[in-house]
C-alpha cells in the first residue's frame, strides 16, 4: 500500500528525507543522466522565479514514509501548460502500479491547474534510429504505457531530430488533451516548444536550433501520431474534485457543551455558522466521525491529562459544571507529517 503526496518545498525534515529518497532513486533509474540535473532539484522547488516555472514534486511513499516512486510536474503559468519532467518508480517497483497511481495523480493536478495540455518527451521507438534492441524494446513499452490513456507523439515537426550524426538519444514531444479536447494552434505550440527548450534546455542548446525547432511547428493545430499499441485507452474514473477536497470532521455530540449556567461561556451555534461558511467555499468534504478507544486518545493526548480529566469529572457534585476557556481546533496529518492528505478537526 502506498499513498501519493506533493512536496513544494524542502522546509520540513520529512519533505527533505523524501527528496533524498527520490535522489537516490534518480541515480540507480538514470545512472547515464548529467549529475546536474538531478542536484538541482530542491533549488527547482525553493526557486521558481530562477527557473520561471513552478515545480511540484509527487513522491508515492508507504506508512513508513520508504519512496516507492515519484514525479516531477513543472507548471508554466505564464502560457498555462504544464510538463511532466521525470516520472519513476523506484527499482523492483515498477510493476506494482506505481507509475500509472502517479501519471493519474499528475493528470488530476493539471486538470486543477486548468493548463491547455500536459506535455513531455518519451524516448523514441524508431528501429532504424535505435540499434540496440533492449532499448527499443525499453522506449516501445514506455510509449505503450502513454497510449493506454490515449496519449500520442506529435508529429510533423524536427524536435526529435539528431543534433549529432549518430545520436540515439531522441525524445518525442507527446501531449496529453487531459480528455478536454482542446486543441493547440501553430502559434500557442511555438510558444509552448520554445519555454521548454529555452527553460529546460537553455543552457545545452545553441539559440538557433531552439529556433530551428520551434519554427517547424507549422500545421495549424497540433496533430498526432496514430495509435501503434493500445487501441482502446483506458477510461480513467477518479475525479480531481474529490482528491482536492480537505478532509472535515466534525462532532456535534459537542452540542451538550452547551452550557447556560455560567452566562454561555461557550455558544455551539457558533458551530453551524462555520459549518455554513466553509460548505459555501466547496473546499471541504465531511466525513463523519469515528468512535476510537481511550488508549488512541492517549496517543494524541497526555495520559495523565486524560486521566486527571476523569477524575474531575468524576469528583462533580450533582448539577455543577466547570468550563474550560478555550476553543480546541486540531489540524492533524498522518505521522505529524506536512502532506497534501489534509483534515481539520473541529471539537
């Protein structure tokens, strides 16, 4: 079991214990990849502005917090697309549906983000480009995985052209519509090719062949290779609304708190006022609450706390009450983790 969560940062012990993971990773899963790139990645999410674009890092990761895989999504908001940088699972992962959690998870992102399309490369499966059958064999199970939701290279233009005689290492431009249907003309998919090269590539890439490669982008609206692999994608059922939603728990047994004899010390129709504040935003999803046992309150709770609790309690005379002067508001994460699995507890 694994659950997926962002990491935007590198601020918390647990989000730089992650990345650490997600580094090793990258070294063992691209061990021919420049060095560069990879140590770059905590300055990619500290630093959007040097980068000019926004980078969010999805790790999926068990109770443990052990990383099992994870993506690297960056968001340009400047032309409202986003691109999938890396995407891996971690070794001896990858056939436990890790990667296809996290593709799903970065397709609700971007449908969040409301972006005009989800791009990035996937290695060519061309045999007469690729000589050494393990590779292909690589590059066409990869491109199949892309196809089993509908996702396709973009055809008639040069960006997976050599620029050295004998290059193999070659990279298709694929989009993923995000089931929209939208479509891009010559002039957004210039603009588009252009932030990637010059973003990503920038530094790699002489100025004129950026040039040359964004210009080849000429049909007026992008098309797409036909299907070679999967001819029936899958239909994906998740919705984005619902991964999004803070978790809300609320109790209203608390309503017995609703004390007269001391002035109304403490008023619970305050309550339902909150309750009406927060359901006009669609932010919150309720979920009831669940009875637990004393010895899971004295996880969350002092023991003796507890315990000094009862005996006070206990020790009441018929018909007296004694009010704390506080209001008791909980924001709580699993492990004491900073997370996207959010909840807010209200007692």
């Amino acid at each position: 079991m694994f659950r997926i969560r962002k990491v935007l940062d590198n601020t918390s012990s647990a989000n730089r214990e992650a990345i650490t993971q997600v580094l090793s990773i990258l070294a063992q899963q691209f061990p021919t990849a420049r060095k560069e790139e990879f140590s770059k990645l905590p300055e990619q999410l500290n630093d959007p502005l040097k980068y000019k674009y926004r980078s969010i890092l999805f790790v999926a990761e068990n109770a443990g917090g052990k990383v099992k895989g994870f993506a690297m999504l960056l968001h340009f908001p400047d032309i409202g697309v986003a691109y999938l940088e890396l995407i891996s699972a971690a070794p001896g992962q990858t056939s436990g549906g890790i990667g296809g959690a996290l593709y799903e998870y970065v397709r609700e992102e971007c449908l969040l983000l409301k972006v005009k399309g989800l791009f990035f490369e996937c290695s060519i499966d061309d045999p007469k480009q690729i000589k050494d059958p393990v590779i292909l064999k690589q590059n066409i199970a990869r491109l199949k995985f892309y196809e089993r939701y509908g996702v396709y290279p973009i055809i008639n233009h040069s960006y997976a052209t050599p620029v050295n005689p004998g290059d193999e290492d070659l990279y298709y431009l694929m989009m993923d519509e995000l089931g929209t249907k939208k479509t891009i003309n010559s002039g957004m998919a210039q603009k588009i090719v252009r932030a990637i090269l010059e973003r990503k590539y920038g530094e790699f890439i002489p100025q004129s062949e950026i040039d040359h490669v964004v210009q080849s982008f000429t049909d007026k609206i992008l098309r797409f290779r036909e299907p070679r692999y999967i001819h029936k994608p899958v239909a994906i059922t998740r919705t984005h609304k619902d991964k999004e939603s803070i978790v809300l728990v609320v109790n209203e047994g608390h309503s017995i708190h609703h004390v007269k004899d001391r002035g109304y010390v403490e008023a619970p129709v305050r309550l339902s006022t909150i309750l009406t504040a927060l359901g006009k935003t669609e932010l919150f999803k309720r979920v009831e609450p669940k009875r637990v046992s004393e010895a899971f309150i004295k996880k969350v709770h002092s023991a003796a706390y507890v315990d000094y609790l009862r005996r006070a309690c206990a020790a009441l005379p018929p018909g007296n009450s004694h009010i704390p002067l506080f209001f008791h508001c909980v924001t709580w994460n699993d492990h004491q983790k900073i997370s996207s699995c959010k909840s807010v507890t209200i007692a």
